[in-house]
C-alpha cells in the first residue's frame, strides 16, 4: 500500500471520527499521517494494530512536539512488519491539561516511550499507572524538552556556538546572538558584582 492509501484505509475505519490524513517526508522516506482527537488516540492505533490491510504490529516509538500556544502534538509511530509500511499517528493536546489515553494496554512497548514523554515534556497519560521518574533524578523539577525550560548550561558557562567566523575577542564581526534557551541578560540567575561596588563574585540580579 501507499502512503496515500494507507492514511486513507485508517481513515475510513475511524469513521465518523474526525480524522485527517496526510503524507510526511518524500520518496522513500515517505509516510501517512493521520491526526485524530486525543479521545480516539488508544482506539486508532488499536484499528491500525488490528486491521488486516494494515497490519501494523510494531510499535517503534512514541514522542511528542512542543507547538507553544497550540499545545503539544503526542506523536506514534507504527510498522507492519508484514507488508512493510508504516503510520504516524498524531494527536494535539492543550497546553494547560495535557493529558492522553495511555496505549500500553495495545503496545506494551509503549509503557518507556510514555513515561519519558511524561518526564520530559509534562503530557499525562491515562491508564499507564506507572509515571515514574526514568532519566531524571527525583528531585528535578520541570520538564526539559518544553521550550520554555531555561538551558542552565548554556547560562553558566560560554556557548561554542556563540562564536560566527570573523568574530574575535577584540570585538568586531556580528553582533552577537544568544542561542536557544538563553533568556536575556537580567533575566535569570546570577551576574557578576562590578569591582568596587560591594564587593567582588557573584551576586543575584
């Protein structure tokens, strides 16, 4: 089957779901998309598991996308291992309740790819009933791979990245640009006290 024909096929089974098919990547990286609500998540990648035509019996990985104001897309990412095609299942959820039936219960192999979309991004996942901590300590707080999470590292020591050519430390060159993840200066942390001025070291903005 195609990209085009497979979107089409899970479309048609989810009927009268309001799903929307779609092709990512080209050529022979080309794959269907199919977006569908977040109360329909589990059941269409239970219909792609389960139909014949479709066949899709591997689960080979789970994520999501920060889109901002939008929310977050939770995306899946499915294989037959029989008629060699594959699926993108894509569901949208709001920002401020975040939250998607789990799929464990249909892909087992889901239960790591859930529990670090929950550590790193904050999305909840119905029914998983082990959200655990997996990469990070306990204690961490905040969810690393929203865009609004503040890159510590990049704060406290000089970006590689900083640098354009032409740039030299005597001035010159672009003007500089601060990489992703760094607020502006005043913004966060700690900055230098000026000599002379209370004292030398650090000191709170």
């Amino acid at each position: 089957m195609t990209p085009e024909e497979v979107g089409a096929r899970l479309v048609a089974l989810l009927a009268p779901v309001a799903a929307t098919p779609s092709v990512s990547g080209g050529q022979r990286f080309a794959r269907a998309t199919v977006d569908v609500p977040p109360a329909n998540w589990s059941d269409a990648l239970r219909t792609a598991r389960d139909d014949a035509e479709l066949a899709c019996d591997f689960f080979d990985w789970l994520s999501a996308v920060d889109e901002l104001a939008e929310g977050f897309d939770v995306v899946a990412h499915l294989w037959s291992t029989r008629l060699r095609h594959g699926v993108l299942l894509r569901t949208r959820v709001p920002r401020d309740a975040p939250d998607v039936p789990s799929v464990v219960d249909v892909y087992p192999g889901a239960a790591w790819h859930e529990r670090e979309t929950h550590e790193m991004f904050g999305i909840g996942f119905t029914g998983h009933g082990e959200l655990r901590p997996l990469l990070l300590p306990p204690e961490f707080e905040g969810h690393p791979l929203r865009k609004e999470f503040v890159l510590a590292s990049r704060v406290a020591k000089p970006w590689p990245g900083a640098k354009e050519p032409g740039e030299s430390e005597a001035g010159g060159g672009r003007r500089p640009i601060r990489p992703p993840g760094v607020p502006a200066p005043g913004e966060w942390g700690t900055t230098p006290t000026p000599g002379g001025a209370g004292g030398v070291g650090e000191g709170p903005r």
